[in-house]
C-alpha cells in the first residue's frame, strides 16, 4: 500500500505515511463490513459457493471504495491536494497513534476472548471490529479535516500579509508622489525664477532634469493614480513608452487594497514582459478601461 501510493500519487514520503494511516484503517473497515453484510444477506444454499462470495465481495468493495473516492473527491475541493499537504512528523505520529489504537481494539478478540474488551462469539467479534474500525476511520477524518483548515488558515494569513505588505508599500508611494509632486513645482518655480539670468541652454537642461517627474495621471482613482503614475516613471527609465486611457470610469465597487492590488500586478507583469524585447517599436503598454453601465472593459 505504501509504495502505491508513494509511486502513483506521487508524494513525498511524510505524506505517503500519512495517507497511508487513513488507507488502512479504510481497508480494515471494508473487510470488516463486508464479512458481516455477506454473512447477514447470503443464504445458506450459497454460502459455500465460491463465484457468488466473489461477486458479493467486489460489489461490497467497489460501493464502500466509490464511497471513500467520493468523500475525498469532496474534501479536495477545499482542502489542498494530497500531494501539497505540508505533513510533519507530528502528523504522522498522530495518525499511526489513532489508526494503530483503533486497530488492536477492533483485532483484540482474535488474540484474547477473556478481556474486558473482547467478545467470544463469531458475530460478536466482527460486531466490535466493524464498530471500532468505524469510530477510527471517523476520528482520522477529523484529524484530516482539522489539518486541511489549518493549512487554509495559514494559506489565508500568509496571503492576508502580502496583500498588507503591498497596501503598505502603496501608502508610502502615495506619501512619495506628494512629497516629488511637491519638489517639482518648487523646482518648476525655481527655474522660473532665473530665466534671463541663467542661459536659455542652462534652463532647458534642467527642465530636461526634471521631466521625468511631470507625469499627471488622471483616472478618477486616487489609487490607479498612485499606481499609474509610479509604473509610468518605471516605464521611463526602461525606455518603454505608456498611456493610460480610462475616461469617465468609477472603480468605487472595489476596496483599495483590491485594486491597488489588480493593477500593481497587471502593470508589473506587462512592464516585465515589454523590458524583454528588443524591438523598440514593440516596447509600448496600452492601459485603458471603459465602462458600460456596471460593467468595466479594458
């Protein structure tokens, strides 16, 4: 079972271990359940025949094995995939732990009929085992559950701190756009000052300096402000040519971390993707937007 499920789900060997608890203890309660259901329906004219025991025993195990694929089919929709599962020693241990103690209570009538915990009878012992195998396969479920939330929440968190990071960031490129948006009028008014002092070659080298900071982005948003104007000046120093086209558009419907978010992604994706060409004439990104009544396109 092991090296199944090693080879062919291809998984690490910590979740091989791991799967392999809840494997087992699956399998323990299919033989279990079948004997009792085949004993229970087969009639006595054909509990010896050995054709209508195999096909008993493949229509039990197909329903019971569909049964389990169908609930792991369900959980694997929300949890992570098996082969993604971030399983530790812990873990395994806990697994092992359960399935193994559930295990030897549902096996204890084979070995000794005198304890407290065992039963004597044929009926009785598959009874215990099924119950017992049941209960473990139950309690591994859980566990299994409670670990694929727990790596949700961490997913979740870890994604919750990124976005946080990069809310951050776009806080202090706004703060930054200020402060530059600032200096450059201060500057725009400085060399106002001078003309007919300094040299008309003198003044348009410095308007050239500081050309690079007149970008004005208008798009309704404070955030694609902030955000367009800072991938514009990227653009500039890689040599790459950007406008911006967005018109009457209301990005109101979505939270700013959401849309700093879009947008930042967008614009860093393309930006990378134009730096690698070689053509100059293909170095150019397009952004617009047009709404139509509730509805955004770009």
């Amino acid at each position: 079972m092991f090296i199944c499920l090693y080879s062919m789900l291809r998984i690490n060997t910590y979740t091989a271990c791991y799967t392999l608890a809840r494997t087992f203890l699956w399998a323990e309660l299919t033989a279990s359940l079948e004997w009792q259901l085949d004993r229970f329906y087969v009639p006595e004219k054909w509990a010896s025949s050995l054709i209508y025991s195999a096909v008993c025993c493949s229509m039990i195990y197909a329903a019971l094995f569909l049964l389990f694929i169908s609930i792991e089919n369900h959980y694997q929709q929300a949890a992570p995939d098996t082969g993604n599962e971030r399983v530790s020693l812990k873990d395994i241990l806990l697994a092992w732990g359960t399935a193994l103690f559930f295990f030897t209570f549902s096996n204890l009538s084979y070995v000794e009929i005198t304890s407290p915990f065992s039963s004597s009878g044929i009926a009785e012992i598959f009874n215990t085992r099924t119950i017992h195998d049941l209960a473990g396969v139950i309690m591994l479920q859980l566990l299994y559950v409670q670990k694929a939330e727990a790596v949700r929440r961490e997913e979740v968190n870890a994604i919750r701190n990124v976005l946080h990071t990069q809310y951050m960031q776009f806080r202090q490129s706004q703060d930054n756009m200020e402060l530059i948006n600032e200096k450059y009028h201060d500057l725009k008014n400085m060399i106002a000052s001078i003309q007919g002092i300094v040299p008309e070659k003198e003044l348009d080298r410095l308007r050239a300096m500081i050309s690079r900071f007149d970008v004005h982005v208008n798009t309704c948003s404070q955030v694609l402000d902030v955000v367009v104007t800072e991938k514009m000046d990227l653009c500039l120093q890689r040599g790459i040519a950007m406008t911006c086209h967005f018109g009457q558009t209301d990005f109101g419907f979505m939270e700013e971390l959401d849309l700093y978010t879009l947008f930042n992604n967008a614009l860093t994706n393309a930006i990378n993707a134009v730096s690698d060409l070689t053509d100059s004439k293909d170095r150019f990104i397009v952004l617009s937007a047009v709404q139509d009544h509730n509805v955004i396109t770009r």
